[in-house]
C-alpha cells in the first residue's frame, strides 16, 4: 500500500498531462479556423477537459509540496527549498521566453520590420505571460511557504487572501493563478491530514466514493459553459456584476474540486485493486513540466504548420496527441541528461 501511495502522484500526472496535450490540439490541432476563431472554447470535450485538469494538476503540486515543506526543519533547509524551487519554476519562463524573443528579433531583422523600442520591457512583459501554469505554481508555493513558516498556518491569513484576490485585476494571467491558488492550498493541507489520520482517508478510497464523486461531477458538468471558462470570464468581481460572477467564479471552483476528486478517488482505486506499474503513465508523469513546456512550442510550430483540415476530428487530435506527448517526453528526457540545457525544462542541480 505504501508503494502505491507513493506511485499514485506520477500516475496522476500522466494521467493530467495527457488531458493537457488532448485539450491544446483540440485548440491548435483543428484546422486553422478552429483555432482562429476560438472555436474550441464551445468544444464539449474541451470543455470537460478544461473544468478540472488544470486543478487536478494543482492539487498534485500542493499534495507534493507538504512534504517538501515538511522535511525542511531548518533554517538552512527552508532557504534551499525556496531557492530550488523558484529556479525550477521560473528557469523555463526566462529562457524559453529568451530563446522565442530571440527568434522575433532576428525575424523582424530578416524581414526589415520595426523592432520593439523598448526591449527589456517586451522581453519582460512577454516573461509575465509565459506558461502560466507555472507562474500559478510558484505563486501558489510562495503564499504557502510564507503562511506556513511565518504566520505558522494562520487560517485568517488564508482567509484575507482569499478575500482579496476577487478584488485584485486579472492582468498579466493573475486570473487564472488565483482560480489555481484554493486548489494548492486544499491538497497542501489534505496531504497534512492523510499524514495524520491515514486510516480514516484510506477508508474513502473505495469503489462506493469514487462513483458518487463522479455522479456529482457529471451533474455539475452539464451546466458548464464557455462562461465558465477563466479565460473568457476572468475571476476579480470589481467592475462587473459581482453576484454574477462570484456565481460563476464558485461553481468552476467547485466543479475543479469535484472532477479532480473523481479522478483521484478513481486512479486511487484503480491501483489499489489491479495490480499493475502504470509504467507509460508514471513515465508521463515524471516528465510532466518538460512535457507541458516542449508540446506548447511543437504545437504551435510544428503541428500547426502540418494540420490543414477545417473539419476538427477528435481522432485526429488523438493521434496528435499521441505523437506530441512522445516527441516532448523523450526531448525532455534528453535535456535533463545535459547539465546546463536541463534548466530548459526545470532541471535544477543544487
């Protein structure tokens, strides 16, 4: 059982991240229209995929981070911690963010269009809005790394936080990071409880609860719409109609937290009752960030550049998903081998 226990984060993971790779060559897999036009934002599969994914992966990292936190008892420790995980964080942003600006100027120049006039400033402003999920991740690490060894897991903290975030702007992708930040949190604390009472949580991981989990997601699903969506509707309540969207806001919050549930309790009981490795899902999922950094760039530059149906086919997005799981895993695969470009996909030796 304990073994299980501790393989179940990275089958989660390669569970997640292949929804991550499905739901983007929904996006940009489907014909340039499709994409254009933002078609995929009234795809149902993308739709389904897009209600709990993202917080599924979220609650994995929060899960993971407890005992990370945990075991840095010291003070030394704790500034190793933090210093580890914000270069594995923010390294890919910067470089990659470096690497494409690069690609634009000597683009523009080969061209003879006008560069930018503010260099540093595009580079960085372009940084700020680079895969956000990452950028959700260290903000998410830094709010709990400060309650827990400075306020010492102040709950009201939590609260004030909680409280301010729907009157903050969404700009520069804080929108999305403050959907993700509840789903850090819950599962940073969760892991603390199964920690502490792990017959009790043992007892949920049942047949019975994963099929209620999922009968209240699928009721919860059929009233998804694009409007639940973080990107079309955002998440502050300031200069909106505030009933609205703090409906809104809650029931995504809600169905996030009642999908990734699901999942868990169903993965969760998957490896509890059929002895088998999972060993593609566990490879997925060990390689996780290099695949989310790496199937972004091959989708935009490769696959779109190959696709040219205006007729969306989820067997075709099946297929491209198949193939850019598998180039991204073994390219990330390969980089983390090489000591410097292994930063590219959040490789950090300290």
């Amino acid at each position: 059982m304990k073994e299980e226990r501790e393989r179940l984060p990275d089958i989660l993971r390669g569970f997640a991240i292949i929804l991550v790779v499905l739901g983007h060559c929904i996006q940009e897999g489907s014909g340039e229209r499709f994409s254009a036009e933002t078609l995929y934002f009234y795809d149902r599969l993308y739709q389904f995929i897009y209600s709990f994914h993202m917080p599924l992966f979220m609650m994995i990292s929060g899960y993971l981070s407890w005992g990370s936190m945990r075991r840095a008892d010291t003070k030394e420790k704790r500034i190793r911690l933090l210093k580890k995980r914000v270069a594995t964080l923010l390294s890919p942003i910067f470089l990659w963010t470096a690497i494409d600006y690069v690609r634009v100027l000597i683009t523009n120049y080969i061209r003879g269009d006008e560069q930018p006039q503010a260099i540093v400033f595009v580079y960085f402003y372009n940084a700020f809005n680079n895969l956000w999920f990452l950028w959700a991740v260290f903000w998410s690490f830094i709010i709990v790394y400060v309650t827990y060894y400075f306020f010492k897991n102040s709950v009201f903290m939590y609260v004030v936080v909680f409280v301010l975030l729907f009157f903050i702007p969404d700009g520069l992708g804080l929108g999305a990071y403050k959907y993700m930040l509840p789903y850090f949190v819950v599962s940073f604390y969760g892991h603390k409880y199964i920690e502490e009472h792990r017959k009790q949580a043992d007892k949920f991981v049942k047949p019975w609860a994963a099929v209620v989990a999922g009968v209240i997601f699928g009721v919860m699903f059929l009233f998804f719409d694009e409007n639940a969506l973080i990107y079309l509707t955002g998440y502050k309540l300031v200069g909106k109609d505030a009933s609205r969207q703090l409906l809104i806001d809650f029931y995504r919050m809600i169905i996030g937290f009642v999908g990734s549930g699901f999942f868990i309790l169903l993965w969760g009981c998957i490896s509890k009752y059929f002895k088998r490795d999972w060993k593609v899902l566990r490879a997925l999922g060990t390689e996780s960030m290099g695949i989310y950094i790496l199937s972004g760039y091959l989708l935009v530059f490769v696959v779109q550049k190959l696709v040219v149906t205006d007729n969306p086919s989820y067997l075709l997005n099946m297929v491209e998903a198949v193939a850019v799981l598998a180039v991204s895993w073994g390219i990330s695969r390969l980089l983390k081998k090489i000591r410097w470009l292994g930063l590219l996909v959040g490789k950090v030796q300290m």
